[in-house]
C-alpha cells in the first residue's frame, strides 16, 4: 500500500477537499522517506524550515482534552503563549494519547482528519510564507496551504505561538 492510499492520509485529503481546499487535497505528496521534524520535511521539500507548520498535541485542562497547536518549524512553541491562547494549562502528551484523539502517528498529525474536532492555535508565523506544508496523516505525506487556510481549515485560532506580541490576528 502506498501513503497516498494510507487510511489516515485518504481521511487527511477527504477532509481537505469537503473544506473546499481541493489544490491542498490533490497536492498530497508522499515523500521518499519519513519525516518526522520540520527539518526533515524542509530538506526533503526544499523550502525554508519556517514554511512547514509542525503539529503539537497537548494535554489541555483537567480533562485532559486535547489541543492541537500548528506551529512554524523556525521556533519552538512557548509552553506560556500557548496556555494563554488556549485559556487554560497544557502538558505534554504521550505517542498513545496523539494516536487516542487523532488517529494519526506523531510525525504525521495533519490538522484534519481526527475522529472529532480538536480545539487548534495557528502560529501567526507562518503567514510570512506563501505556501506553507502540513502532515497529511503520515510521516511520509504532506501536503500545501497556507496560512489563511489553516485557519479556515481548523477553525483555529491564530497566535504568536513563539511568545510574541500579535495574538488573535487573522
């Protein structure tokens, strides 16, 4: 079986094309080999390190919800920047949690294709590059966007995920 034909990569572009994001849906693209950071993925594309929107799941709240956070591959999220933008705290979750709310393995957490709509903050970041490449439900699958469309796709808040000013804007 091919990524493209992964169950979780066929979710990943069904979703993408009910949002009316069909050039992202077909532009699904299965690289060589896995990549599970944003370098990897830069390489392997060819783009700058701060085009590709890494995927953090967090443990959110006392219910232990879970946060999705889209990140630009140039910088680490600030854990306080994200407890602000999500309103309440975060912990770090584990490979069988990601697996439990997204049905997708880390290194390969696209913004869609959940089992269930996960709350997300968009890093604001990211609108700085005009294509922008996000996990398409496998390590070895990504696909193009940009980041008014991971807005629109997600629902998401956007933020300056790094800790800086410019929270809330579109």
């Amino acid at each position: 079986m091919s990524s493209l034909e992964h169950p979780a990569v066929a979710k990943v572009a069904a979703a993408l094309a009910e949002a009316g994001q069909r050039g992202a849906a077909e532009g699904i693209r299965v690289l060589p080999a896995e990549v599970r950071t944003a370098a990897q993925a830069a390489d392997a594309l060819g783009v700058p390190v701060g085009a590709i929107a890494n995927s953090l799941i967090f443990r959110l709240g006392s219910d232990k919800k879970a946060l999705l956070a889209l990140t630009s591959g140039a910088h680490r999220a600030d854990p306080a920047a994200l407890e602000r933008l999500a309103g309440g705290e975060i912990a770090k979750a584990d490979a069988d949690f990601v697996r439990a709310h997204t049905g997708q393995p880390i290194g390969g957490v696209a913004p869609v294709g959940h089992p269930a709509p996960l709350p997300t903050l968009v890093d604001t970041a990211l609108r700085a590059h005009d294509v922008v490449w996000a996990a398409a439900g496998h390590p070895k699958a990504v696909f193009p966007t940009t980041f008014a469309g991971l807005v629109a796709l997600t629902g998401g808040t956007p933020g300056a995920l790094a800790g800086a000013e410019e929270d809330g804007q579109p």
